[in-house]
C-alpha cells in the first residue's frame, strides 16, 4: 500500500482518533492520534505513542479551526 496518496502532512488532518476508557457515565475518550483520507477512500492514520488493546475510533473534524494536534 502506498501511504504517498495522502494530502500534504502538512495539511490538516480531517479525522481524531480516540480510545475509550471506562464505561457510562465515568467513560472517558483519550484523544490518541489523527487522520487523514486518501484519494483513494482509504485513510492515512498517524498514532501517538498509546498502546492500542483491542479498536479506537476515528472522529471527523467539523471545525476547520481546530489544529488537529
């Protein structure tokens, strides 16, 4: 797979990727990396040093305002 089809990294990225911990109420989401969508409807997801156990979830960014770090 080549990962070049992306945008630009230095693009914004258009998804977040969080875990949840804990559950109901006391559930938290840890924000632990972000995404970006190729042009080929595949997605190019960079993670930040966070164990993943079992799955994680990618959120779209709505606010163009937001960083995305």
């Amino acid at each position: 797979m080549n990962t070049k089809t992306t945008a630009s990294e230095s693009k914004k990225p258009g998804f977040v990727a969080k875990v949840r911990k804990g559950s109901g109420e006391n559930a938290v989401y840890e924000r632990i990396g972000v995404a970006w969508k190729n042009t080929d409807g595949s997605f190019y997801i960079k993670l930040a040093g966070t164990q993943i156990v079992s799955d994680f979830m990618l959120y779209e960014i709505e606010s163009t305002d937001q960083s995305g770090e």
